[in-house]
C-alpha cells in the first residue's frame, strides 16, 4: 500500500504522520535516530530489571514508533529518508518567523572570512551547530549574527559565570548600543529588548530543578526573589534568538531540559570547538540543536594567519615509579598527582619560561595536583572552582597583565579567555578529544606597541605506565591529526 504523510514541524518536537494507514518508515527512523548508549553491555549485565537484561538493545532512541514524534533538530534526516524512499509527504510548519531589524554597526571588529561564512550559514539555516575550533572567535560569530539580524530577546547560555561575564564585555565592546545583561550568581540583569547571557545553573533553577554540579565546579548563589525566576523562565520560553555556548554539554540532563522549554526561538544555534562526543551522544545533541552546518580547525585558521602554529614538546618520561595497585586512581594519583620526577620537569619548565618572559598556565584535574604544584612553583597561583568570582577576575587580569607568569588550574578546559598567554603546560594527562583540544589556550596572536607574541607552546607528557600510555598516545595522534601543528619528542631530563 502507498504510503504518504504529514510533518508538522515546531519549535522543539515535530511530528510525523501518516495521511495513509502504514507505518513502514518508522520502522527505519527509529533505527535510524538511535545511538548506542555508552557501557549498555555492562548495564544490562548487572541490571536486576529482566526487560534490561533480556530485550533492551541497548540504545536510547529518538524516534518514537507510538505517536510518530522526533526532535526537531533531526527534521533534515527525516525528510531525507522520506524522500530516499520516494515516500510523498507535506510539511505544516508552525515555527515562528519575525522580521529582522534594522542592521547594527559593529565597533571595532574585524570581520574574519570564515566567521562571515558561519554567518551567512546561521542565516540560512537558522538553527544548527557551528564547530570552529577554540580561539576561533564563536563569541564573534555570535555577535555578527546579532548585528544581521537584531531581533530581540536574544539569549546565550553558557557554563560558567566567568564565561557569562567576558561573554558581556564582548557584546558591550563590539556591540555597544545593545543592552546586555547577565543572570547567574544570584544576579538577574535580564534585557528583554537586547541580549541576556544566562548560565545553565541558572536557568535550571528558575524551574525549581535540581542541578548535578561537574568535578570542580562552583555552587551559584540562589536568586533573592521568587519573581526573578518566574521572569527567568518568561525570558527563556519567549526569547526569538537562543545561542548555546559549548554546544557539547547540551546532553547533560539540565541543558536538555532547558533546551526543550523553548518555544518561541526562531534561531537556535550552538557554538563548540569539540565536534563529538565520547559517549556516543552527539546524535542527541544534533536533535536539540541541528546538525552541524559550519566547520573551521586549527590548521584552517593557522594557514589564514588568525593563530599561530604551536610546536608541541612530548616529553617522554621514564617507567620510574611501580605503582601500589594496579586500578586507574591509584595509577594516576602515584603516576601523576604525586609524582615527585614528574612534578619537578613541571617546575623547571615553567622557570625556564619565566627566565625567557613567557607566561604558562599548567592544567590539572586534581586539586591536591594543584596544591602540590603551588607548594613547589614559587610565585605561582592556584585557581580552583571554589575560588570566588572576584579572586578569579583578578587571577585572570594579573596573568594578562603579566603580574602572575605562572596560573596553576582546574578551570583550563573551556572558555579563558587569554590572548597574550605563551604556553600551556598538560599536566593533568587523559584522553579526552573534548578536554584536549579546548586545553589549547596559548594560539592566539598577540601584539601591541611593546609586546609581540610569535610562538605558542605546549608541554605534554609521554606517560609509560599503564592506562598512562595509551592516553598519551592518543593525545600525540590528535596533535598530528592538525596539519600544522609540529610535534616534537624528547626525552626527560
């Protein structure tokens, strides 16, 4: 029998329904829109539930075979198995459109080929992911599709409050006849006719939810009125332009949650300088958000001269140390954190930096890693997630400044924002793509009257020890997998 069908397209779900009684296309979209969930085979091993262990296949599925419901971000894979199958369908589409404004000058930018392409891209297709790479400017980006489009309320979700606050002095300094406030902290500054850069932390708690802080990350401060939540949660479900900083996290439980509240956006896009995944989600991602519609990498931005080249020195250590036991924390704590051989390489690094004025910042995962290093690196400073707003700040301007040649951190992954930073030092070790890539935060050009930076550099480890190994391995195959980046290995000393 002739199959045929309806799509009725919103905000944040759309449908799929069939005009004539069949449903063999179902079958393929929900095998279609399913990824495999990460440890599935351990889960239905050790689940006292029978249907887990028995019948589960072990993904999450995002198609439903009941009603015919889909994200709406994965409304492109639809129609283009609706149309492969040669399958007729017609499309009601009740998201809004409303009219641009009146096109703003932007202060002061300049105006990269690549960040006008992302643009024109976002224009398009008006919702989707935008993937370029750390020190690539996706703030700017944000700011020129602003500036095209000027419809107002435009939100921006981000991780953090540091993010939230140098995200607004961006808008403030290339935008600035646009109002831009700030919720997060405690704080709620919303702009109804401008742009409003709110934290996931804080957006969560505007609907009573609760919020699973990450490793190392600090506790908002709650709001002072019921009122300002229930102004929070209008901002969000209304706002015509929602930009999702880091677009990487929108799986985690509070950002899908958010993401789904909005209903009346006309542009949704995510900025990420991590493409995927490694717990196989990035489907989920693409349904909340849109596909990927922009791509720029490291060497693309070397080459047109907007980065610098950075020469990776692999240091190769020796198998000195016999760990006590043979799990991965005792192997990383005797391997890493408290490795006295490891930890004095470190120390001598960073002073040979100091003599040769360059700046580093050294990026751990443990705070006792942290403390240790602190302890051993004089006029060195610790920075950690507990630490207050006003102490990061002041940390972040006095390393800028040069006043700090040596910032130790846990925050190293995303989103700081040093342009005159000489060299980061990978201590911390691990595989993670994600991690790896965003730790790269000495790229950028950097030149005034006085001061010219012409070299980047990057100290990472060739651990010998077990688990150790294979991660060092696979951060050295993503460095060569970026075309100008130069890898350099030597032996420890």
């Amino acid at each position: 029998m002739d199959e045929k069908y309806k799509v009725k397209i919103s905000t944040v779900y759309s449908q799929l329904i069939p005009l004539k009684p069949s449903k063999r296309i179902f079958d393929y979209l929900y095998g279609l829109l399913a990824y495999d969930i990460q440890n599935s085979y351990f889960i239905k091993a050790s689940s006292r539930n029978r249907f887990i262990r028995e019948q589960w296949d072990g993904q999450q599925h995002l198609f439903s075979k009941a009603n015919g419901k889909f994200l709406t971000g994965h409304l492109d894979l639809v129609l283009e198995a609706l149309e492969s199958s040669s399958i007729p369908y017609e499309i009601e589409d009740f998201r809004p459109v409303y009219k641009k404004g009146k096109l703003l000058d932007l202060i002061g930018v300049e105006e990269r080929e690549y960040q006008k392409d992302a643009v024109k891209t976002v224009l398009k297709h008006k919702r989707g992911r935008i993937w370029a790479r750390p020190r690539s400017g996706k703030t700017i980006i944000e700011i020129m599709v602003h500036s095209q489009l000027n419809i107002v309320p435009h939100i921006s979700i981000c991780q953090s409050i540091d993010i939230a606050y140098q995200t607004k002095e961006k808008f403030e300094t290339f935008l600035p006849q646009v109002p831009v406030g700030v919720v997060g902290d405690g704080k709620c500054d919303i702009k109804p006719d401008g742009i409003t850069i709110i934290t996931i932390q804080s957006a969560i708690a505007a609907y009573n939810k609760k919020y699973e802080l990450q490793p190392k990350e600090k506790k908002e401060a709650s709001f002072e009125k019921a009122t300002e939540k229930d102004c929070i949660k209008k901002l969000i479900e209304n706002a015509k332009i929602v930009w999702v900083d880091e677009a990487h996290h929108s799986v985690a439980s509070s950002y899908r949650f958010i993401l789904t509240q909005i209903k009346n956006a006309e542009y949704i896009v995510g900025g990420s300088g991590t493409l995927f995944r490694e717990d196989n989600t990035d489907l989920y991602i693409e349904g909340l958000i849109g596909p990927l519609i922009h791509n720029t990498n490291y060497s693309d931005l070397i080459g047109q001269g907007y980065l610098i080249a950075p020469t990776i020195h692999m240091i190769k250590l020796p198998r000195n140390i016999k760990p006590s036991g043979d799990t991965y924390p005792t192997i990383y704590k005797e391997c890493i954190t408290e490795n006295d051989y490891r930890n004095d390489i470190i120390k001598r690094v960073v002073q040979n930096l100091e003599l040769r004025d360059k700046s580093s910042m050294i990026l751990v995962s443990k705070i006792k890693h942290g403390e240790i290093l602190q302890k051993l690196i004089p006029g060195s400073v610790f920075l950690q997630g507990k630490d207050t707003s006003d102490f990061r700040i002041k940390t972040l301007k006095d390393l800028k400044d040069k006043k700090l040649m040596c910032l130790i951190t846990t925050l190293g992954n995303e989103g700081l924002d040093i342009p005159n930073l000489d060299a980061v030092v990978i201590a911390a070790g691990g595989k993670s793509a994600i991690l790896i890539f965003q730790r790269l935060r000495c790229l950028t050009p950097y030149k005034t009257d006085t001061e010219e930076k012409k070299h980047a550099i990057v100290v990472d480890f060739l651990d010998s020890n077990k688990y150790l190994k294979a991660h060092s391995n696979k951060r050295k195959r993503l460095y060569k997998s970026e075309e100008l980046f130069k890898v350099v290995e030597k032996d420890a000393r």
